[in-house]
C-alpha cells in the first residue's frame, strides 16, 4: 500500500505521449472497432494491425514489459479461450492427433510433476513461466511416459478449423488488450479525463452536465492516493489496539471490518466538506461556465495519426466487404 | 525488559535485495527501559518521529537490524503474532478521528481490551476506570463519541490506549491543538501514569517547556539518525546542540535569559522549568 499509484501511466517523452489525448481516444475506439469487423477469413488483416501496433510501442518509448504485464493478466482467458476452441471446435480437417493415456503411473507422474511444481512456485520469481513448464511436461507425460498398463485412452483429433478459430480469437483479444494499454500506460488519467469531457461536451445539448461528471471524475481521481494514505493510518491505528485480521475469530473479524469502515467514511466525509467548502470559496459553482487552464490545441501530427487510424479502419471495412462479397 | 533498537534503517518501501531505497531512519541504536522512564523525542517534521514510534509496537518493521520488544526480536523477515507487542507497546496517534467508530463513547474505549482478550465485563469496568482518569465526565460516556469536541475526541482516544493497560505508553504529538486547560490535564495524566503506575511514557513534541517540565530524557530526531540523546537539562545547557538542530530554549528559559539582559535578575544556571523561575524571583515557593 505504500506504492501508491493509480492507473499504469509511465511516464516518458515521446511523441505518442505528446499526441492529444482526444485524437488517442478516438483513435483506439476507431481501431477497437475495426478489429472486430475483420472477418475470420482476413486473418492477415490482424498482422497489418500487430506491425503498426509495434511500432507505435517503439515509438512511446514505453518499455516492452509494461504491456506484458497487462498481457499476463488475462493469460487464462487466453489460455482457456484457446484450448475450449481447439476441444469442442470439430470442423475442417484433422491436423493433428493426440492420445492421453490414463494409468496409475501416469497419474502419479503427473501429481508427483503438480507437487513439484507447486512447491517451487513459492520460491521463484517466474511463476507464468513455471506454470506453462509444468503445464507442457504434462502433456508429455500424459502422451509418452506410458510405463504401465493403460485402463483409459483418449484420443484428442485437433481440426484445422479449431486452431483458426482459436488463433482468431487470441489475437483479437490480444489486440484490445495491447491497444488499451498503449492509451493508459501513455495517457495521464487527468488528461483522459480532460479528453473525454470534449468528447461527451455534445451531450450538453441534451442538458446533461457533462462538466460536472468531469469534475467528479478528477476529484476522485486526485483522492484516490489520498484515501489510501489515509486508510493505511486507520489500519494502523486499529492494529495499535489488537486488531489484527490473522488471527481472530469470525465473529470478531467483523467487528474489526467496521473499525475500519466507520472512520473511512468520517474522514471521507470529512474531506469532501473541506473540498467542498474549499471549492465554492474560490468561486466554484457547479456546471457554470470555466476557462481552461491547459487547453488542448490540434497539432499537425495529431492531424496525421489520425488520418493513419482512418485509413487502417477504412482497410477493415474494405476487407469485410471484400469478403462478405466473396471476391476473396 | 524493554524496546531497545540495534543498528535499525528503515524505509517505506520494504526490503529488497536488488533495490536500494532511500533509508527514512538510519542506523539506530537505543534502549528504552519497560519502566518508569519518560523520554520526549524532539526534532524536525519529517525527521522521522512517527516512523520511529511506529517501528516500537511492530506497525513498521525495519528493513535492517533489529527491534528488540519485551522479548520479541522484531526484523524484516518476522512473520510471528504482533498482538502481544501492540498489548505491551500502546501507541496513540495524534488524531482520534482514525480510531473512534462505535456507538457509545464506553463502547469505543471497551474495544481495546476486548480484542487484547479481557471479558466484555472487564473490558466496561478498563474503560470506566481509564475515561475517569483522562477526566471524560460521566455524562458524556453514552454519547456517539462523533458528537463530542476536538479535544474530549482525543481523550477517548487516549482512554482507548490507556484501557489496554499497556507496559509503554507512546504519544504521537498529543498536545497539539489542544487548550491550554487540556493541555495540562494530559501533561498530568502522563505524569501521574509515569510517577504511580511505573510506565514508561514516550512523547513525540514540539513543546520544549513540556519536555523540560516533564520528562527525563529526550532523543533528538536529525533526517532520520538519533543525534543526541541526554536529559533535558544537559541538552538544553548544551548551546551548540541547540543551534545546529535549531532547537529552541523553553519559554521560560528564553524569559529568564531577557530578564538577566535587562538586569532585573541575576542567576548561574538557567532556569528551564516555570518552578525553578519562580524559586529564582520568590525563592518562597518549596
Ligand atoms: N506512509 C508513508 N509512505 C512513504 N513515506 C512516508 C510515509 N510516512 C512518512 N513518510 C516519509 O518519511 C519521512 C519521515 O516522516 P515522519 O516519520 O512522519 O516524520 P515526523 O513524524 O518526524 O514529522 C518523511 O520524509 C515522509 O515523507
Ligand atoms: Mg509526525
């Protein structure tokens, strides 16, 4: 809790950093939308995507870690997205066969390679790595390590169209999740949220107060730190006079969560008095007319990426209705 | 037995074996007696002084060396219960809005002991005898403690401390913002918890005349590092000291020193509490 920062903003110089947060944001929902009109048939499309993609990660300076971070995180999506296609997907022809053989000896090789696995895990570093190692000597297992007699085989016949359909889905889902963190990883949060209140100003028209939103928006944003500072001073006030969440009874653990609760909501409210108050002091009233401090300007690259971002949706469409006519 | 601090760096950010962090204290070593002592740690914001009492029951680990609590060897990779250590080490922090959340005032001050493991009876008859103490009138001890002022807030919250019946008693800046009557009243409270129940009483301050009236030894909090530690009448005669930490004299000292300046008194050793002022102009008072 000490680290605190919210969002996965890096902060670096480059000229992805510097393009106007409105144009990423249309930018990204352009692309976002283009990826999903890309039909199965122009899977090369993707590729196309994936290279510039490259290059604009290049171009933000961001390091390659950050996005496999993000990446890591829906990993069993991925994973079980994949194998649920390549299981139940039973079309086109047969590419590949793999038996599993269940026998007593398999399976205690296989335990024996978990318990292995699962006692390491706490001592590395690497644990995706560990877990994909452990999840192919599996396999293997599963299909060679054949010793004793086998009371159950299976046969698995992989289809050609299963592994497409799977490779279509992981890398769209791959391209959304790599394509959203580029726009937050080089994105202030106060800027994104800069950018949508010109986005939404429209909805003026309908006499909803977008600047209102906005200004909730940054508030919460400003005080999400400090509501973590502040919560980690009740905590440790709390644990001062024996609360401790290890080592108690259900009963008392309750108790203990509402120790906790109460003086988060006092001092919450307690702030939000003081803003407030703070706020109309220096002539704060909601939803009246304001100046800007930073206003945003259209630059010429701004201008030029997004033409890019037109062009890239423009050979989507043309793409699905390439095929949706059957000229490809 | 009591806390006692061998070569301990500390820092926000954890241990770690590939990342230095900045060191927020450095290099600690001192020893505090479970017993009847009473030390004032003074210093700078930012010097270190809450890290410090949070390192004393266990709320912070070191990140280096090692805190000795009671018999409980506190380091980086110390995994055990805590409990016993926040039963024997009480800290209060400076504001009482953290901790206050039940219904009644008796309530909020029974919880303590009720979670250190005393019956619910006992825990009411700790939390009677403790607000008694820090002077809550009895009126006041069914009220939501939300409804209460500033200053009978911090006197809950200390009664809440207190009501565990703690070895060591720390206070985290507790006179600030407080009025001059209530100010006194804690300042006795300390010193009656010190004199007849033998605590030790540790008070983090900016108040020199509290500490020259009252306690026995002060710590001297420099970016991090105890840089002086002697009691308070050999640091406030030490002038050098003083100037380098820009420390100040008590008021009393500072009145004492214009008084000779203008010659309407004359004295050898000068006087740092309001008493020994005053024996220097009566010599009446015992
Ligand atoms: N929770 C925290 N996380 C990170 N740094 C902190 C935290 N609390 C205090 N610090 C830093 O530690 C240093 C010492 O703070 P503190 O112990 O509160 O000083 P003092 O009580 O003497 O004013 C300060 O520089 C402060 O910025
Ligand atoms: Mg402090």
């Amino acid at each position: 809790m000490n680290k605190v920062t919210f969002g996965s903003y890096y902060h670096s110089n480059s000229i992805i950093h510097k393009l106007d947060p409105r144009i990423k944001i249309i930018s990204i929902i352009l692309l976002m939308v283009g990826i999903f009109l890309i039909p199965i048939e122009a899977i090369y499309m993707f590729f196309i995507l994936l290279g510039l993609l490259l290059i604009f990660i290049i171009l933000s300076k961001v390091p390659f870690g950050k996005f496999l971070k993000s990446i890591k995180q829906i990993t069993f999506l991925l994973l079980f997205s994949f194998i649920f296609q390549i299981v139940f997907n039973r079309t086109g022809t047969v590419v590949a066969t793999y038996s599993i053989n269940i026998s007593i000896g398999t399976i205690a090789t296989g335990v024996l390679v978990y318990t292995i696995y699962a006692f390491i895990k706490k001592f590395v570093k690497f644990k995706m790595t560990l877990f994909f190692m452990m999840f192919i000597l599996e396999i293997i297992i599963f299909k060679y390590a054949l010793i004793d007699q086998s009371f159950f085989n299976y046969s698995l016949n992989i289809y050609s169209n299963g592994l497409h359909t799977g490779f279509y889905i992981l890398i769209r889902v791959l391209l959304l999740v790599v394509m959203s963190s580029l726009l937050t990883l080089t994105t202030k949060p106060t800027d994104m949220n800069v950018a949508l209140e010109y986005l939404l100003s429209p909805l003026e028209l309908l006499k909803i107060k977008t600047s209102i939103f906005a200004m909730m928006m940054s508030i919460s944003l400003r005080f999400i730190p400090t509501l973590f500072l502040e919560t980690e001073k009740i905590l440790k006030a709390q644990a001062s006079r024996g609360v401790d969440f290890k080592e108690s009874k259900l009963g008392d653990k309750i108790k203990q969560i509402v120790s906790l609760l109460v003086p988060m909501f006092v001092v919450s409210f307690r702030r939000a008095e003081d803003l407030s108050n703070a706020m109309e002091v220096r002539g704060y009233i909601p939803g009246a007319k304001r100046t800007k401090l930073n206003e945003l300007k259209i630059k010429l690259r701004d201008i030029l990426s997004l033409v890019v971002v037109v062009l890239l949706f423009g050979l989507c469409i043309t793409s699905l209705i390439l095929v949706k006519v059957g000229v490809l | 037995m009591g806390i006692s601090f061998q070569n301990v760096d500390f820092s926000y950010y954890g241990y770690s074996k590939r990342k230095k962090y900045p060191n927020i204290l450095k290099d600690i070593c001192v020893n505090i007696s479970g017993q009847s002592e009473f030390v004032a740690i003074v210093g700078h914001t930012g010097s270190g002084k809450t890290t410090f009492t949070q390192l004393c029951n266990g709320l912070n680990l070191p990140t280096s060396g090692v805190v000795s609590v009671m018999d409980l060897k506190l380091t980086h990779k110390f995994d055990g219960a805590l409990k016993p250590i926040r039963k024997k080490v009480g800290l209060v922090f400076q504001f009482p809005e953290y901790q206050l959340f039940e219904e009644t005032v008796l309530k909020d001050v029974a919880f303590g002991p009720s979670n250190f493991g005393y019956t619910k009876e006992e825990s009411i008859k700790l939390a009677k005898k403790y607000l008694g103490l820090v002077g809550l009138s009895e009126d006041l001890f069914e009220r939501t403690p939300f409804t209460l002022s500033g200053g009978q807030m911090r006197k809950v919250a200390i009664a809440g401390i207190l009501a565990c019946e703690p070895d060591v008693l720390i206070f985290d800046e507790p006179t600030v913002g407080l009025d001059g009557k209530s100010k006194k009243e804690l300042m006795n409270l300390l010193k009656v918890m010190n004199e007849e129940y033998h605590k030790t009483i540790i008070i983090v301050t900016h108040n020199m005349d509290v500490v020259a009236e009252f306690t026995k030894r002060v710590l001297v909090f420099n970016e991090g590092s105890i840089v002086c530690d002697k009691t308070p009448v050999e640091l406030f005669n030490d002038s050098k000291t003083l100037a380098k930490y820009s420390l100040d004299l008590p008021e009393v000292s500072r009145l004492a020193v214009m008084m000779k300046e203008q010659g309407l008194i004359d004295f050898d050793q000068v006087p740092f509490t309001t008493l020994s002022l005053a024996k220097l102009l009566g010599g009446k008072y015992e």
